[in-house]
C-alpha cells in the first residue's frame, strides 16, 4: 500500500471516484495496452474485490473479453467459493470461443475450484426460435440463476473494435457509427452521453437487470479504452471501476 501511495495510484483513484461519482475505484500502475501484464494486475485486484464481497451462497455473473479472462487466470482457490456459483451475464455476443462468456465462466469456476452453470443458446435466432428456446427448461433455469446474481463482473469496450471484433453486419455498423457510440458493455453500446444506441439481442442479463445487481464491477484498462469507459461509466455510477494508470491519465485530463 505504500508503493501504491509513492505511485500516486491512491490519489488518482480519489480523482477518478469524484469526477467519474463511482462506488469505488481501483488503479493499477502500468498501462494494458503497452504491457500485457497489466490486465493480470487488474484482474489480481478484481479477484481480491469478489472475495470481500462473497457471502453464502453468491451467484457470480461474468462477461466475455480478454480483461475478464485475464480475470479468470489470475483467480485463486478459496474455502469462500464452495457455495459460490458462476454463471455468463448474457448468451453469444458473436466472440471467438475464447473471449466469450461461457468459456470464461467455466475457466473462473474452475480456478476458485466454485460451481458453475452454462447457457447454451445460438447466437443469431429468429424471434420464434429465441421465444422457444428461452422457455426450455434447462435454459429457463440458468437464465432465472443468471437474473438472480449478486455480483456482475464486466468489461468494457471501445465501440469500433467490438463491432469490428464481433464482424457486424454492414448495416448495424453503419447504425453504431452514424449514432456515435463510443463504448461498448453488455452488448450494448453507448455514445459519449452514455446513452444506448444499438444492442446485440441475446438472452441473459439486460441492461436494466445491471442497474437493479448489488455489486458490479466493470474491469477495463488501456489508455485507448478511456473515453470508452468515461461514455459508458455515465449510466453506471453505482458501480466499482478497476482500471489502470494508462486510462486513469486520461480519465482525468482537462
Ligand atoms: C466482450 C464483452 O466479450 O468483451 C464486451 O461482451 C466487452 O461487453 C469486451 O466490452 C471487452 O473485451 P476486452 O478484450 O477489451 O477485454
């Protein structure tokens, strides 16, 4: 802790907490997008954060995304997850198999040696098919444990490289840019007021659920991912933000 005051990491986090009006604030020194190590640090302080918060039986959402499986990595064993379940915060958002949802669930849930519980829904349905499927059994009963969790741990992207990532169609892209989003979480994506111009449709947590889950923590770094996280932090203050110096800087200029 007293690195972390030298640093000035204590300081930036105040700053950051009051202009942004979060819960909390984590920063880790370093910048992710110039070491990659840094998004293990941030996941090492997301990790310590979900085991302050565990009580009884928690259920544990978690989103896709290279921060979050950084997250999952860095995860460790502890007596506090045996009643402890993880679940993905929403079906397939057009990922690869290693940044989506479900891989990082299982992979978390394995680390912490926890439970864990899948969703497998297609990612592109038609309206009837995703009217069926969400009213079989096996998949009601996951989403009902996923609206019912505690604790939401996310990432957060910039808007032009999730849609990129995820290969949107020409016309979708053509909305998200006309609309300005600068952010993307959830699936949703945001312009620079924090306003939602475009959504994925997929089963799972909705943006309104996010508002409603006690503890969510959104974990994002990288000083290319700041205005990201500046649009989409404006319809989440509620929520505890882990980050590191190279967005941090950023975060507070001007
Ligand atoms: C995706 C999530 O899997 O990861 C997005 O669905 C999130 O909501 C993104 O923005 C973040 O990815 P990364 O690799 O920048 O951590």
């Amino acid at each position: 802790d007293m690195m972390r005051e030298v640093l000035g990491l204590k300081e930036l986090e105040k700053k950051i907490k009051n202009r942004l009006q979060l819960r909390d604030v984590i920063v880790v020194a370093g910048d992710s997008d110039q070491s990659p190590w840094v998004k293990k640090e941030m996941g090492r302080a997301c990790v310590a954060r979900i085991k302050e918060l565990l009580e009884g039986n928690t259920i544990v959402a978690v989103t896709g995304g290279t921060t979050l499986a950084a997250v999952a990595e860095m995860m460790t064993p502890d007596s506090k997850y045996r009643d402890v379940l993880f679940v993905p915060a929403r079906g397939g958002l057009g990922e690869d198999v290693k940044n989506q949802a479900n891989t990082i669930c299982a992979r978390m849930a394995e680390k912490a040696m926890g439970r864990y519980r899948l969703l497998h829904v297609p990612d592109q349905l038609s309206h009837e098919t995703y009217q069926s499927i969400i009213e079989e059994p096996a998949i009601k009963e996951v989403l009902d444990l996923i609206k019912a969790s505690s604790i939401v741990i996310h990432g957060i992207g910039d808007a032009k490289t999730m849609a990129e990532r995820r290969k949107t169609a020409p016309e979708e892209m053509e909305k998200i840019e006309k609309n300005r989003a600068v952010a993307e979480a959830f699936g949703y994506y945001f312009d620079q007021e924090g306003k939602v111009v475009h959504k994925v449709n997929t089963v799972g947590i909705q943006l309104e659920d996010v508002q409603k889950v006690k503890h969510v923590i959104a974990v994002a770094g990288g000083a290319s991912k700041a205005k990201a996280i500046k649009a989409y932090m404006k319809q989440a203050h509620h929520s505890v933000l882990i980050t590191d110096e190279g967005a941090a800087k950023e975060l507070i200029r001007d």
